[in-house]
C-alpha cells in the first residue's frame, strides 16, 4: 500500500495533543463506554497464602517460588552492597522475569488527526478493576501462549512492523521497569503507526493523545504500561513548537512548549548531560548478589506471606484470580504489595522562560546500567520512619510542603498491575524557585529528556510515567485532578 504523504510524525503528535477526538467527541461518553466494558468483563481477586498457589512452588533448596512450567517469573532473593548509601548492606525479595515483553501502542488518524487504539483492561493488582492500558501488554510467555490460552490480539502490527508496507514504527525502544522489585526487568516500548483499515474488537477504543493527557487526571485510570509508552511518543522540535503555539496560553505553558524545542538553550547541553551520568555510573558502586529467597536476612514467611521484620517496605503475597474476557481464565500468582502509598514528583523551574525539570541518578539493585534518571522525588514518604535520618530524600519536604498554587499537575496513578498489588503513588508535578543544584541533581529540558528516551536505561519508569503527566500540560492548563476525580464519578 503507497503511504500518502503526510506531515511529520511529530507535528501530526502534537496536533493530536490538542484534539478531543472523533470515537468520543466528550470523556463523558467514554466514561460511559468504560462503564459498559466493565459490567460486561469481571476479575474475581482473591488474596491466598504463598503456599496455596496452584501451578507455583517453593523449591525446598533454595526457598524460591517458581511456576511448575518454569516459564512467567520467580520470586527470589538479592544481597545487595552499596558502600556509598546511608544503608549500605541489605538482602530482599525481587521478582526475576528475564523475558522481554511488548508494550505497543497503535495509533491511525481519523479525520486527520492520530488516535491511539488504548485497551480496557483488568489486571489483579489494580486498585479499581479497569484501566486503560495500550494495545498490546504481553510478556513473552504471553504472547508465544505457554498459558496455552487466545491469541493477544493486534499483536502481528508489532511483531511484523519493519516487514508491513501499511506500518510505520514510530518509537521502538528497549526500557527497564521498576529496578527496587524487578531484577533487570526490560520491555519494548512501540508505537506503530497503520495507514491501513484495523478492525475495532470489544474492549478497545481509539483516543487522541489530547484526551489520553486530560484522563491522566483521573485517579488510577491510564495505567503504568501506558504512561510509559506515551512517554516514548516523538514530541519535540521547532515545527511542533509552532504547533503547540496555536493553542491556548499562560506563562507556564509557553515555558513548557519553549522546553520542547531543541533550538531553545538548557543549563546544561547535551554532552554534559551525558557526561554527567557515565560519571555517576562510573563512581557508583553498587553490588547485588542473587541468593536463595530462604536466605534472605530480617525477611521472613509467615500468614501466607513474606514480610519484613520491621512491616514496612513490602510485602510478596498470594494471589487467586477468575477473569472474563482474558487470554486465560483462570490462575495464581505471587506479588509484591507496597506498605504506603508513594510520592513521585518533578520539581520544575522557569530559567531564561524555558521550563526546566530538576532530575535525579538513582540507583536501584535490579538495573541493568547501574543508575538511571529519576524524578527530583521518588520514594514511600513512612520507609524514612525505618531509615537512618542521612536516608530520607533531597527535596521531599520541598514537595510534600508546597503551595497549591505551585502544584501544577497531581494525581494518584497506580503502578503495574500485573506483579503489584495495589501500588499507587501521588504523581506531582511542582514548580520552585530553587537555585542550587546538587551533584546528583541537574535540570533538564523536555527536548533533552524526549532525546534520552530514545535511548535504553537512561531514564526510568518513574521518570517516564511523570514525563507524560508533565506534557499533558500543553493541551490541559487548567484541567486538575480534583476535575479527574469528578470525572471518575461517571464511571
């Protein structure tokens, strides 16, 4: 099939960013699509001892929890140094899923203007049943069907995307999830564009990116996997800047459509930015050992669950699960299920009327690079109650104590349902007048940000999911959480 000419991709994203869309001219009649998807499909989750999981074990050797096929996941142990941190020794639970899955995103313009194809999808970790998720969320053992249950549909438009003339790979990138409960976890973020028909199955829905950034408001509706690929969306670029511009204004919001122009200039270019992170990756030391889950030290299994000494932290608990309208109907699993909600958040500056977003290296025990870029603020506030005071984050009172008037996005947004039970944390995006920056601190633009992504293991999935949430504020200055949560009250 000829691909007509269009556009640049990026210019055709940014229109989208400014769009309500075709399939559902207001939210108010998705909400009413959501509702009806939901009274037809059903997700029984029942909480069950580790020990009661059909299909699981514990290996009597070495205490870790394994499926009878050997394929999904483990549950195992990791003993991890890190001479330079306030704790400089501790051992964990970590789920091991080597595997890389497809998270994809399918997008075809309507009336010219691109539309994402977005799931309604249940997963036995979500706090409130349905979220949105993107097209296609498999892992490997998903999608080769070793559960021996139904196709992943609109799989093929990813698999066979470089072969398909009537495709065009939009973002294709290798990227790790959260590096505190997985064990060098990576998954492929796509968005494939199709020019061709696609088939519209129960379940599924199309929205434009504009629509998509005004329901990242709503509490715990678009889900991790789909934050994550939004991110990877390409969003910057002095034609999309002039995009941008014919929308709505305010200081900030030109400060951030400013940021996503690479002709505008950052604090720091790019080869610094670079060169900061190799030498933080350079100096820090960090050593994780995989151990058997039974040697774990200050954990221990109990009530059906593994726990810490102190409660906190978290715990790997059992799962039962019943589900309509799934590729499997039925099964077990264990979990991590957090003690406390989280608190991620950006704290942002107007330098020189560009907007830029104050970044962190973190580094977590399951990287695979050591560190990786995260939000200003990324941690369970209560965990500090547990850890010497030199431990409780930079900047957390910064967030936590902010005016309203400088909170320019909040939302509770819950984590990836599929392995965490109940994970949620308050997404935050919050301006300052801070001058200083610590080494392990620098600001960057968005169009810096954006060019990070393109690359694997730079920028985590805190950071990822946040980037999102901060550009939805080109298209919905104004629109708050607190508007979300009426919103969710249609649902």
């Amino acid at each position: 099939m000829a691909v007509i000419s269009r556009p640049p991709p990026r210019v055709r994203i940014a229109e989208s960013a400014l769009s309500n869309g075709c399939q559902f001219t207001r939210l108010a009649d998705f909400h009413h699509w959501l509702a009806d998807v939901a009274e037809r499909t059903r997700m029984d989750v029942e909480q069950v001892p580790l020990e009661a999981m059909a299909g699981w074990a514990r290996d009597p050797a070495t205490g870790n929890i394994g499926h009878h096929s050997g394929r999904f996941f483990t549950v195992e142990g990791i003993d991890i140094r890190y001479p330079a941190h306030p704790v400089t020794q501790w051992t964990q639970p970590i789920i091991n899923q080597g595997e890389v899955g497809i998270l994809g995103i399918l997008v075809k313009e309507f009336d010219g203007v691109p539309h994402c194809l977005m799931q309604a999808k249940n997963e036995p970790g979500n706090v409130n049943g349905l979220q949105l998720s993107p097209t296609v969320q498999a892992t490997r053992s998903n999608y080769t069907r070793v559960h021996q249950g139904r196709p992943v549909p609109y799989l093929d438009y990813f698999r066979d995307a470089f072969e398909d003339p009537s495709t065009r790979v939009l973002a294709d990138v290798r990227q790790s999830e959260q590096g505190a409960w997985f064990y060098r976890k990576r998954n492929r973020n796509m968005v494939v564009e199709v020019f061709g028909d696609v088939e519209l199955i129960d379940g599924y829905c199309w929205l434009t990116l504009g629509q998509l950034h005004e329901l990242l408001t709503v509490p715990d509706l678009v889900n991790m996997d789909a934050r994550t690929v939004l991110s990877c969306l390409p969003f910057s670029g002095p034609e999309v800047t002039g995009t941008l511009n014919a929308g709505m204004g305010g200081a900030f919001r030109e400060a951030l459509v400013r940021s996503c122009d690479p002709d505008e200039q950052g604090v720091h270019d790019s080869m610094e930015i670079l060169s900061w992170i190799t030498e933080i990756r350079t100096r820090t030391d960090v050593f994780t050992e995989q151990i058997p889950l039974g040697a774990l030290r200050r954990w221990h299994w109990a009530d059906g669950r593994i726990s810490h000494d102190t409660g906190g932290f978290f715990d790997v608990v059992g799962v039962s699960v019943e589900a309509a309208g799934r590729e499997v109907g039925s099964w077990a699993q264990p979990m991590i299920r957090p003690v406390g909600m989280g608190v991620i958040a950006f704290l942002v500056k107007r330098i020189g009327g560009v907007l830029h977003v104050l970044t962190h290296t973190r580094a977590e025990p399951g990287y695979a690079d050591v560190v990786e870029l995260a939000p200003t603020v990324q941690c369970t506030p209560e965990t500090y109650d547990l850890l010497p005071p030199e431990a409780r984050p930079r900047y957390l009172d910064e967030v936590l104590n902010a005016d309203p008037s400088r909170i320019r996005f909040e939302s509770v947004l819950s984590e990836e349902g599929g392995r965490f039970f109940h994970a949620r944390n308050r997404y935050m995006v919050v301006e300052t007048d801070l001058e200083a920056e610590d080494p392990e601190f620098r600001w960057l633009t968005v169009h810096q940000l954006e060019d990070l992504l393109r690359h694997s293991y730079y920028v985590n999935v805190q950071a990822r999911s946040l980037s999102a949430c901060l550009l939805s504020l080109v298209g919905t200055a104004g629109v708050t959480a607190t508007a979300g949560t009426e919103l969710l009250a249609t649902r």
